[in-house]
C-alpha cells in the first residue's frame, strides 16, 4: 500500500513545486494508481530517488502508448509530482 501524501511532504518539495497543493498530490497518486497498476506492480515512490523517477516517467508513458494507452501532459506532471514528492529523499 502506497503512504498518503501529507503536508509535510508536500514543504518538503515546496521550492520545486511552490504551486502544488495536497489535493494535486493525492490526484497524481490516483493516476500513478491507475494507469500504472494497469500495466505492472507499483513501485513504492521511496524506492527511487528524484532524478530516477524523472527518467523513469517519461519511458513509461511512451511504453503505456503503444498499449494505447494515453497519459496527457498534465496527467505525466501529476503522476511525476507525486512521485518525487514521496520519492527517496
């Protein structure tokens, strides 16, 4: 099971992210839920560190649309927002 964002977390990430709130955190944890339970096993965000994540995102969006599967621009920010927000610090 996948931690809840807190606001905590969310200070954590607040000069990378100064806009984001905690609803837009917990909506990029729903998408990553969705699209990527689709697909595969989730990985625990913590397991992997920003600059992994942000390689890793972008790869499966490309593999998930050869699924046919389309994750749009703001869906790829969210998702990758909450995973750095939660990632490996």
């Amino acid at each position: 099971m996948l931690a809840t964002p807190t606001q905590t977390d969310l200070d954590r990430v607040n000069t990378k992210y100064p806009a984001y709130n905690l609803m837009q955190v917990n909506e990029g944890k729903r998408l990553y839920e969705s699209y990527c339970a689709g697909c595969h096993k989730l990985k625990n965000p913590a397991s992997k560190t920003e600059e992994r994540w942000k390689e890793i995102v972008p790869k499966m969006v490309v593999k998930a649309k050869k699924k046919d599967i389309v994750i749009d621009e703001n869906s790829q920010a969210l998702i990758l927002e909450y995973l750095v927000t939660m990632s490996k610090k």
